[in-house]
C-alpha cells in the first residue's frame, strides 16, 4: 500500500471562510532561491533566482497554500524564455484558484564579452529580473530590468582641467514592460550604448587604451544617460513603458549622481 495513503487526515484551516468581507490583493512568498534555466545568449544559462510569487486572495478565503507556489517552481524542468515564464503565471493561477497574480524572479546574468582592440574574451555580470503579472481583468503584463556596469566620463570636468577629467563606474537600469519579443541582450546593448563607454571583463593594454580614450571623447552626465537610453527606447515598439535611472558612483566626492526618467506610456498616465 502506498505509505502516502495511510497519513491522516489533516484539518485544512486555510481553506475556511473568513468572515471579515476583506480581499487581500496580494499573498504569497518572497525571497525564495531556486535553481534555474534562463534562455540568454543563443542558448540556455543555469542560474539561481529569488522568486516572489503573489496571488489575490478573495474575502472569503482564510488563506492561500503556500506549498503550492514551491511545487509550481519544483516541477519547472524547461529552460525559461518568455513565452514559457507566461505559462508558469497562468499556471501559479491555475493551482491556487486565483484570478490575479504576479511571479517576479531576479538572477545574476553572464554573457560573454570581446575586448574592444585585443578581442579577449571575459565574463560580464549582469543583474536581470523578469515580472509576469496578471491583473483582475485578466490582462497579462511582462516586464524586464536589467542593471547594466558602464563607466562614465564628466563634461564639466573635462571642459574646465587642463588636463584629464574624473569618470566613475555607472550603472544604467533599464526596467521595460514589452510585448515579450524584447531579449535582455538587447536591453544591454542600449545601456551600454548610452555610456561614456562599456566596462569589460578582461582587458589587455592596447584594450584599456582605447576604452580610456573613448570614455574622454564620449563625456555624458547621468542626466546624458538616461536621456539617450530614453531615445533609443522609444523608437521601439516592442516597448510599452519603461523607466531608466542612473547612478554614478562619483570618484571626486562621497556621493552618487542620479538620475531617472519614465516613459512614454508611464509619463502619459
């Protein structure tokens, strides 16, 4: 006989009514890492994930079943893309009798990276995170962030020295809601592109030459940043909404430079 079989039956007290008429809008667990499969790059990369996972809660209900949410994730086998992070939030759904939900998952990204001269070859870390949300009308909604290393040089700086200029490492975040045909490569691509200049895994001589030369030829404000991020995001369609911020970990003084700015349907709202 299966042992399964001769538990006892438990009292299930999450499943009782509750009796004070309030819908709880979201429930569910936070902070919970996972090992996973992202398709990145041409190919699928394992990675580890923390995972917030939320469902409505109707008044009635006393409670949700947390175990469910864990099993969702322990039976996912195949290497997640968008099309198939979407079904897991219509299948969180499915399990937990919910009508409206959300699955956010953040995770380290490697790609690798040729130097600009030498074309050397390193690893680039990258942090992402994916949000899967489906609203009380039963729209679903896909976004993805990504936190891109770049440096940047200062324009005040460089006009008034008679020489040099100070630069700092930056990091650009680019959160975008899209259509779902957007990759994270491509995310990337448009933050490093509005730097001063990339940041790179590993760099010869002739390497760190060219990318201190271009930064120099190339100065940007953190205001330059997310402007020209901004431009770039709104010639494409795949793009609803986004928000750009930009933070420059300044060398010259003890604190960062900011900035940050939304749009186009974010800024219309």
């Amino acid at each position: 006989m299966n042992a399964a079989l001769e538990l006892p039956l438990l009292p299930d007290i999450q499943s009782r009514a509750d009796g004070r008429a309030l819908a709880i809008e979201a429930v569910g667990i936070r902070r919970l890492r996972h090992p996973v499969t992202i398709r990145a790059g041409g190919c699928g990369q394992a990675t580890i994930a923390t995972f917030s996972m939320s469902v409505a809660l109707p008044a009635p209900a006393r409670g949700t079943h947390m175990s469910r949410f864990v099993e969702l994730l322990e039976e996912q086998r195949e290497a997640l893309d968008a099309r198939n992070f979407r079904a897991l939030v219509r299948d969180m759904l499915g399990r937990l009798g919910a009508a409206s939900g959300t699955i956010e998952m953040r995770f380290p990204l490697f790609l690798p990276k040729r130097a600009p001269v030498s074309g050397s070859e390193g690893l680039v870390d990258y942090e992402a995170s994916w949000r899967g949300t489906v609203a009380p009308g039963g729209r679903y909604g896909f976004a993805m962030k990504v936190a891109v290393p770049v440096t940047s040089l200062c324009p005040c700086s460089k006009e008034i020295s008679a020489y040099g200029a100070h630069n700092q490492r930056s990091i650009i975040s680019i959160d975008a809601e899209t259509d779902g045909a957007l990759e994270m490569e491509e995310l990337i691509a448009i933050a490093e592109r509005s730097a001063s200049c990339e940041v790179y895994g590993l760099l010869k001589r002739a390497d760190e030459k060219f990318v201190t030369e271009r930064a120099y030829e190339n100065p940007k404000f953190a205001e330059d940043l997310v402007r020209d991020a901004a431009l770039e995001l709104n010639r494409d369609a795949r793009v609803l909404r986004y928000t750009v911020e930009a933070e420059n970990f300044e060398s010259i003084h003890n604190h960062s430079a900011y900035a940050r700015i939304t749009g186009p349907a974010a800024a219309a709202a």
